[in-house]
C-alpha cells in the first residue's frame, strides 16, 4: 500500500518532501543560544558581584578586634 499516487510502488507520484526555510518575521524574542549566552553572562556577573561582596566582608572582618558579642543585638520572634 502507497501514500497518494496509483499504487504502482514506483515512487514518481505522491508525497515528496521539499525543505523550505523558517518564516523568521513571525518569531518572538531570542535564539536560544542567544538566550543561553545571556543567560551565562548574567550568572558571571552575579557570581563576581557575590566575590567581591564576600572578599569586601571578609576584608573588614579582618579589622576587627577581640571576638565580640552580638547576643544582645539579636532576638528571636515568633
């Protein structure tokens, strides 16, 4: 049994697929590895962001003197 054509299994008439290109005007927002790349830049940006918050905290901490005690400052609610 054949799709289309006489049934003579030859193959000369029915379905032939053709490639036709994508209708780019009709798209919405990005190519995803465009998106992607975005995306990993926004993770390196935050990732360095945290690292100089972190080497900032850690660099005044390093000025501080004795242990000191934050027990009073803190209370718990609820």
């Amino acid at each position: 049994m054949s799709c289309g054509g006489d049934g003579d299994g030859d193959g000369s008439e029915g379905f032939s697929p053709t490639q036709t290109a994508a209708d780019t005007s009709r798209f919405s927002g990005e190519p995803p590895f465009v998106a992607e790349s975005r995306k990993a830049e926004a993770r390196a940006s935050v990732s360095a962001d945290t690292e100089r918050a972190r080497a900032e905290a850690e660099r005044r901490l390093a000025q501080v003197k004795g242990r000191g005690n934050a027990t009073g400052d803190v209370s718990l609610t609820g």
